[in-house]
C-alpha cells in the first residue's frame, strides 16, 4: 500500500507479532524486554500487539537483545518500523475522534472480510451522506457544523475502500442488521427512505452481504450487543473483535474469544432471512416509510 494508507496499522501488528515472537524464542520476559529500551512491561505489550508507533532506536535494542546481528534481517524489521510509523490517511481528523478510532479506522481499510452485526443504527460503511450527518449530529451534541462535517466526510471516505471498482482489493462485507436499526429514525422521512434504498442498491453489490434479523424471530445470539470481526490477507495477523464502549474500545484477538463472537455471527446468519429476502424485507419497509 502506498504512504498513509491502511497499510501502517497492518505492519505495526506484523512487526510486534514477530518482535514477540524474537522474544519468546529467547525465553525473555517482557519486564527484562522493556528494561532494555527504558521502558516498562505494559510498553512492550502494546508494542507487540501493534497499539504503538516504533522508535527506531527502541526496535534496535531489542533486536540486539533477541540476538538477531545478521544485517538483512536487523533492516527487514528496521525498514517495516519505519512504514509502519507512517500516519493514515485519518490522521488529519484526529481532532473529531476518540482516541481509540483512528485504529479501528486501520484495520478496518486493511481488513479483506469485515464481519458485523449492528443494531442501534446502520453499520457506518454502509450510511448515506444525509444519515450519517444525523448520526453524527445526535452523538456530537455541542459539536459545530465544521467539526460535523468532518466526521461525515470521515465516514464516507471510509467507505471507498468498500465500494471500490478495483477487482480483487475490494473487502468481503457480511453484516446482519437488527430491525431496530433500521426503523429507529435518524434524519427525517425523506432521510430514511434514502437510506433504506441505499441498503437496497449495496446489498446487490458481489462483495456485500446484508441480512436482516426481524423482531418476529425474538431473542437470538446478538444479545450482547453490537459487534465487528476483522480479518486480514495477512496470515500472520489473527482476526480483531472491535467492541465499542461509550468512552472506550475493546480490540480482542484472543483465539477464545474470537471464537465466540464468530459462532454468533454465525447463529445470527443461520437465523436471520437469507439476502434475497432481507431485500425483501427492506423494500417492504421503504414502502411503510
């Protein structure tokens, strides 16, 4: 990928997963790791799961304390620090988001299947311009309009990646919608219908699947809430869980708890109408609104 794309997120990932394995190989604890660059154990921890940019001088030392001296090897990892300090594309809208999303904003451009289910409101890949400023406005409640519209145009450049009409760098987009989402107005009427009609158009695209899970079929394996699945091209990066929380966010890679989420995604399918009559059941909404 080319300088502030996706891209920087995905290698910081690859490098502390392989700077971890360096270390582990060595029998070194993260305590003596982090002793050696000045730093402490929780350091470490993030820079191995990829929450941190790289100093060079930090990947250098630790290099030196897994005992890797062979040059090539030393500047392949050195040069995969230097790409992947390189700021996304995001980066300029840093001061409209939460901390914890620019991340979430990485992995999702770099993801090649984007697995979801929603139920407050539409999956943000899949808003029109006018819904999302409705969206946005009822969560930034104070913001001014300039600081909205950045968030819009944040949301719609996120899409890009998803509607893209190059073959084969496209993500796979499954996402099952609760009802709740899709009759809980935001916006006015000629909002919603737009909406509904955007679902409708993006659910016959090859890379998108949209199911609906209705009210009629009463509690299913969603219970807990509003959930994504990322998973990368990469086979050294393991599937990321993004859960959301009101001041926070929670990145879960754990292959347990990956495991879960993934078998209810899949209840949620199994139970949810296929897609043809999920866009059934669109149209007959938009037909009611």
């Amino acid at each position: 990928m080319s300088a502030g794309e996706p891209g920087s997120v995905v290698r910081r990932m690859l490098l502390g997963s392989q700077l971890r394995r360096l270390r582990e190989a060595r029998g070194i604890t993260r305590e003596k790791a982090g002793y050696s660059i000045r730093a402490s154990e929780s350091k470490i921890s993030r820079m191995e799961l990829g929450r941190v940019s790289f100093k060079t001088r930090d990947v250098e030392d630790l290099l030196t304390l897994y005992g890797i001296t062979a040059e090539a090897e030393r500047e392949s990892l050195l040069s995969l620090a230097r790409e992947a300090n390189v700021a996304g594309w995001w980066h300029s809208y840093t001061d409209v988001l939460p901390s914890w999303f620019p991340t979430y904003v990485g992995l999702e451009g770099a993801a090649s299947l984007i697995r979801a289910y929603e139920v407050q409101f539409v999956h943000g890949l899949l808003q029109t311009e006018e819904y999302a400023r409705a969206v946005v406005r009822r969560g930034m409640k104070g913001a001014g309009p300039d600081d909205v519209e950045r968030r819009v145009a944040l949301r719609l450049e996120r899409q890009r990646y998803l509607l893209a009409d190059r073959a084969g760098e496209v993500p796979e987009f499954h996402i099952v919608l609760d009802e709740a989402a899709l009759r809980r107005p935001y916006g006015d009427r000629a909002v919603m219908r737009g909406q509904l009609q955007h679902l409708i158009d993006i659910s016959e695209r090859p890379n998108v699947r949209l199911q609906v899970m209705p009210f009629s079929f009463g509690g299913h394996s969603g219970e807990s809430g509003a959930f994504t699945i990322l998973s990368f091209p990469d086979a050294d990066l393991s599937d990321v869980v993004y859960l959301e929380q009101l001041t926070s966010a929670l990145y879960l890679d754990k292959r347990e708890d990956v495991a879960q989420y993934e078998q209810a995604l899949k209840e949620l399918q199994q139970d949810s109408p296929g897609t043809d009559e999920s866009r059934d059941l669109l149209r007959g909404l938009l037909q009611l609104s």
